[in-house]
C-alpha cells in the first residue's frame, strides 16, 4: 500500500504530525512518501491508496496558502480517492477541518479521518494521526 503524506507547516507542529503519520504508516509497512505542499509531485501524491494531508489553520480559519494551492490543483481528481486530513490550530474551534473534510467529501473522496491539534500535539493527536496513518 502507498501513502503519500502532505503538509505544510509554519510552527512546526503540523510537521510533527506529519512525522508521526510517517512513522506510523512505515511501522506497518506501507511504502510512504512525505513532502511538504510547495514541493509534493501532484501526480505521484494522486497515485497512493491513502493520500494525508496536512495544514494549519491560518487567518480566519483557512489553509495555509501552499496547501490551499497543493489542494486546489488535485481537488478535483480526489473522486474514489481515501484521503485523511490533520493539522494543527490556535484559536478558534478548529473550523477550517471542517471545511476541509467537507471539500474532500464534495470532491468524491472518501474522507478516512481528521485530526486536529490545538497548538502542539499532544500523545492523543500524535496517537490519532498515527492511526489514521496505519487505516
């Protein structure tokens, strides 16, 4: 099985998340791919049987604006496709993975989970996304 985990990460605790996730599906033996959004090949990312993706809540609850970029492009190619989100927030409720998990579900995906941290994960968020990671 392929995973292909994305993020992006401004604080470096959506990246930590990410690493998590990549231990994880690694332990289980998958065959994982982990890129950051601004550099994450659409194409091989599209080929995985779990696609991961990652950000933190930005502004007024939104992407961060290289995974909202990374996401926009392969929004519409998601059909059929298992994808799980995680990332991390400040303030707030965490709205902005409701509305991602919403897109993802809109573009035809299956939606495996969402994990969302409220500022630095803690062993619960990282024991989460590494389930998720493992599905």
């Amino acid at each position: 099985m392929k995973v292909a985990i994305v993020y992006a990460s401004t604080t470096g605790n959506t990246e930590a998340l990410a690493q998590a996730a990549e231990e994880a599906a690694k332990s289980a033996g998958r065959e994982v791919t982990l890129a950051t959004a601004d550099t994450a090949d659409a194409a091989a990312t599209l080929a995985a049987d779990l696609i991961l993706l990652g950000s933190p809540a930005m502004g007024a609850e939104q992407l961060e604006d290289s995974m909202e970029t990374f996401f926009s492009g392969i929004e519409g190619s998601l059909s059929g496709k298992k994808v799980g989100l995680f990332g991390s927030y400040d303030w707030g409720e965490g709205q902005w993975i409701s509305d991602w998990s919403d897109r993802v579900s809109g573009a035809g995906a299956t939606l495996a989970g969402a994990v969302k941290a409220h500022l630095t994960p803690e062993d619960a968020d990282l024991a989460a996304v590494k389930e998720l990671a493992g599905a």
